[in-house]
C-alpha cells in the first residue's frame, strides 16, 4: 500500500510526478482541485458555492475537503495505494488524514518537490507568446531566431500576465505561506518528508531522484 502526499511548488512539475508515479506504480492520482472543478461541472447548486470560493482563491471548507478525500480513497482503485496532490493543505486536514490512514495501519509517505525560488522565476519569466499565433518560446531554452519576434509570422513576442514577476513571486510566497506549516507538522510529529531537489533537472531525472527517495525512506 502507498499512501503519497505530493508537495511541490508552483514551477516544480508536481503535475508530471504524479503522472509518472501514479504510472509506474498503478495507483489513482487523488487531486483535490480537480476534484472540486468536477464537482463545479457536474453540480449545479453545489457548484455554485464552491465556484465562488474557489474563485475567490479562498480555500474550500475542511469539512467539505476531508469527507470528499474521503469518499475517494475508499474506492476500489485506491486500495493499493494513491497519491495525493492538493491535501492536506491545512493543519485539520493533516490530522485528518494522520487519523483515517492510522485506523487502517497504514504510513503515509510524504514527497516535498524542493525548488530554488530564482531558478523558478528565471524559468517562467523567460517564457514568452507569439500573440498572433500562440506559439511559446522559452528565452533561456528555446529562444526566437530573431530577438523578441516570433520565428512564424514575425510578430513581438508577449509576456503572459501570470508569468510576470511580481505575479509569480505572489504565488510562490502564498504556496509557502499555506504549505510550510503542514510540512512542518510532519516533520514536527517525527515523520520522514522526502524531500527531493527538483529545480534543475528534467522530469525522468527528478523522477528517479523520487524513486531513491523513497526505497531509501
Ligand atoms: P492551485 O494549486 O492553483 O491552488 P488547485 O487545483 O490545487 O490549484 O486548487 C484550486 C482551488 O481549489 C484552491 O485555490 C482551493 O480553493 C481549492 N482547493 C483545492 N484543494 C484544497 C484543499 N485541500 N483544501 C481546501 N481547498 C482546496
């Protein structure tokens, strides 16, 4: 049974972990905010509310996230194991989660994808849109032919308004704000976080690093 709590900051290619764990140990990828879009698409009086919390970048009731964790890890796909990504985002939702998994004897296994915070901002603030044809450069990896001009049809290039600086450092510091406390909680009660350097490296490379993370833990 693997019980994975997935941590990783915005940039730190938490998504393509847990493809590639979820992968190649054949258990459900358990994402809370996508369970929540779902239930927005899918429940229209429900939806509502919960839209405008989201929206809001409010975080959903711990009531409400715990039960449908919950509901989700009892289902027959989850019971070799899962990994969970979004949860526990609060100190209640940690303990919750302590509980319900002790009560099956069960460990979690806690994944902390560490990033450098400049290494990110370079990365994302190089990136750059043809706002004619929408194709993506990237300056430091994968820049125009001809400075600031797409390759296609010649027109500037344009930076995204959420891969701004000021933008993406505000992220960072609210992901850091929300999830330095629960990290620390499980540190605090004595349990292993792996944490893993994933700033540099492509995701195969980051993706091995994880594996020996956690033979060795
Ligand atoms: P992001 O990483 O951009 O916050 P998510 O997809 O993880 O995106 O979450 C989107 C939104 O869903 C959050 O801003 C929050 O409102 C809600 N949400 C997701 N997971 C949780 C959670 N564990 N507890 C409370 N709210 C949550």
């Amino acid at each position: 049974m693997k019980a994975i709590v997935l941590f990783g900051s915005p940039g730190s290619g938490k998504g393509t972990q847990a493809r590639m764990l979820t992968q190649c140990l054949s258990i459900p990828h358990v994402s809370t905010g996508d369970m929540l879009r779902d239930r927005i698409r899918h429940s229209v009086e429900l939806g509502s509310c919960l839209a405008a919390k989201m929206h809001s970048g409010a975080l959903v009731s711990d009531g409400v996230v715990n039960l449908m964790v919950e509901e989700r890890l009892a289902q027959a796909d989850a019971a070799n194991g899962f990994v969970l990504d979004g949860y526990p985002r609060t100190l209640a939702q940690a303990e919750h989660l302590g509980h319900w998994l002790d009560g099956r004897g069960i460990r979690e296994v806690v994944i902390h994808l560490a990033v450098d915070y400049n290494i990110i901002i370079g990365r994302l603030t190089g990136r750059r849109e043809c706002p004619r044809c929408g194709t993506l450069y990237n300056l430091a990896f994968h820049p125009p032919k001809v400075d600031e001009l797409c390759d296609l049809d010649g027109a500037k290039l344009a930076i995204r308004d959420d891969d701004r600086e000021s933008v993406i450092r505000e992220r960072l510091d609210a992901y850091d704000r929300q999830t330095r406390p629960v990290l620390d909680y499980y540190r605090n009660a004595g349990h292993r976080v792996l944490d893993v350097d994933a700033s540099n490296d492509p995701p195969d490379v980051v993706f091995q690093k994880v594996r020996l993370a956690m033979r060795a833990g």
